[in-house]
C-alpha cells in the first residue's frame, strides 16, 4: 500500500514503528534501534522505512498521541498492575479506548506460556510427564527454556522421548485461546511440583535447539528413530544442529581434520559471508602460506551473491557432520563443553 494511503486503522505494528523513527530523525531513530534485538524486526522496520516516501502531518501528530498514550499506560500497568491502569484509562479515555489500550499492551507484555514449569526441578517433571499424553508434553516442552526442555526430554523412557521429539518438530501454532485453557490445567495439576508465576511454539528448529542441549545418547536415540519414521524432518532437524558459525566451538584438531576435506575455493567463498572470529579460527589453524593465499582467494572473489555463500556454508556443515557421525571428529554442546580445554 503507498504510504500517502495509510492511515492509523490499516496500519501494521511495524508501520507505525517505521514512521515513528521517521518522525524522530535520523539521530533518534537510530538510538531507538540499536534496543531492538530481534535482527528480523529490525529488518521488516528497515524495509517500511524505506518503502514510506511521504507522511502528512496529521497522521503523524496522531501517530505520536498513540505512542505518547501507549507509553503512559504502560507505567501504569508497572506501577499498580492492569486494575489500576484500566481505571485511569477509563477516567481519560472512555471505556472502549481504554480496553483497546489494555489489550494491545497485555499482548505485548505476556511471558512465555508454561512459564511456571521453568522453576520446576526437570527430573520430577519428567517422571510426572511419563504417563502424559506425548502430545501435551510436546507443547510443554516447546515452550520451555531450551535447557529444560533437554533435561525433561533426556529424563524420559526412549519410546516417550521419540514420540515427544517427533511431535515437536511437526508442531504448527496453537490457538491461543486453547493454550490458555491447557496452561490453566497444568498448573492446578501440577501444583505439587511447580513454584507458580505466568507467548513461539515447537517446530524443527525449537527441536534442534532442545537436542543440542542434550546428551549424545539422547540425541542419538532420538534422531535415528525420527530418521525411520520422518527421514525429511530427521534431516531438517540434523541440518539446524550445527550452523556455520559454530565451527568456533570446534577443538583445533577438528578444525583441521575439515580443512582435509574442503576445498579452497569453497572455503573462500564461505568465508566472504561468516563472522570474523570463524575467519580467525580458519585461518589460525593453516599454515600462514595457505592462510595468506586464501585471504588473497577472498579478496580477489569480489562481492558475491548471498545464495551463494549460504549454499558453501551448508556443504561444508554437512561435511562436518559427516566426520562426526563417522567418529572422526568431536562436536562439543551442551553440558559437554566442559570437558574440553583449548
């Protein structure tokens, strides 16, 4: 939609964000986006900013009220929780207003669902989700603090762990309404066992997250079962467990060992996309002869398309997935960092 067509009713959140930073200038705006921490909201805002040429005054003075208000409720809400914000804000702004206001910030403000489980000692809430339907656990743990998820996941009998693991990798949205309802359920059946206190659910990558805090043998038993029942999710999942940037955890040895099996040119290339410290951690385990001239590769490369730097970084993953499982090199994560020194 142009901007001149936007107004404050079709707006989207990030729409109204963008044009807020327009509205501050340059300097402002830039403070007020170095505390978004999320880099794809930081580049949806990025992309209406830049689509938006034009922006009316009015909307703008409006724009600001909104914000202004949203700002003041919010204090409110801090200082003596919703009772008292909706009561100022019905005294200022009517009923309706003031139960749109609330709504919005009340959404924003929600924690995690499940919340209370993360105070809960993960052993004893494993031995109470044994007998649990695997779907309900599933939801749980897809909503945990990856650390605990592993914990509870590794403490459960190998057929339960399987079901739960494969119905976290295939779990889709909740509807919040029902997630509120089944939140409501556990917490009065499992008062004995969490300390009380109260939103992203499961899917491949919330799997690979709680199975890379896991132990090896949790891990193992898991992935090869999924493997028979879901070879492409076993593999998705295999592919989001070791990203590109994680070749910094790997011991020097290891390091070298890939280099064998990587060529230059693939290696340049994937390098022109990664961070500086997986460059140092390549380059310092080459001799500085080989080092130098794939710097010199790098160089010369010029700017390359990103499709193509991620394609070179997915291959090189997969060979050093491959050298683990065939036992030639050792991926450290989880609890097991520790036990290695550099």
């Amino acid at each position: 939609m142009p901007s001149g067509q936007l107004t404050l009713s079709t707006m989207t959140n990030a729409q109204k964000v963008a044009a807020l930073l327009i509205a501050l200038g340059p300097k402002s705006a830039s403070e007020v986006m170095k505390h978004i921490k999320d880099e794809s909201e930081v580049e949806h805002i990025a992309l209406e900013i830049a689509s938006m040429q034009k922006l009316d005054h009015e909307m703008i003075t409006k724009l600001l009220e909104e914000f202004y208000v949203l700002f003041q409720a919010s204090d409110y809400l801090a200082s003596g929780g919703v009772a008292y914000a909706r009561t100022i804000l019905e005294t200022a702004y009517g009923s309706s207003r003031a139960d749109s206001i609330l709504d919005h910030l009340v959404a924003s403000l929600q924690t995690n669902p499940f919340d209370f489980f993360n105070n809960a000692d993960p052993a004893q809430l494993a031995a109470s989700f044994q007998h649990e339907n695997p779907q309900m656990v599933a939801l749980v743990l897809a909503y945990l603090k990856p650390e605990n998820s592993a914990a509870i996941l590794s403490a459960l009998n190998p057929e339960m762990q399987v079901e739960v693991a494969s119905r976290i990798a295939t779990m889709d949205r909740t509807n919040p309404e029902i997630l509120r309802e089944v939140e409501r359920i556990l917490e009065n059946k499992f008062s004995s066992v969490v300390t009380a206190d109260f939103t992203k659910s499961g899917g491949v990558e919330i799997l690979a997250e709680i199975l890379n805090r896991s132990d090896r043998s949790t891990e193992k038993v898991i992935l090869d079962e999924m493997e028979m029942q879901d070879p492409e999710t076993a593999f998705r999942v295999r592919e989001l467990m070791f990203v590109f940037e994680d070749i910094v955890t790997l011991e020097d040895r290891s390091i070298q060992r890939v280099l064998r099996e990587v060529e230059t040119k693939d290696l340049a290339l994937a390098l022109k996309g990664s961070v500086d410290a997986v460059k140092e951690k390549i380059f310092k385990n080459m001799s500085e002869r080989a080092s130098a001239m794939l710097q010199e590769d790098m160089e010369y490369m010029g700017p390359v398309r990103s499709r193509d730097v991620q394609e070179k970084q997915t291959y090189i993953v997969g060979v050093i997935r491959a050298l683990e499982a065939a036992g030639e090199i050792v991926i450290a994560r989880g609890a097991e960092e520790e036990d290695f020194i550099e």
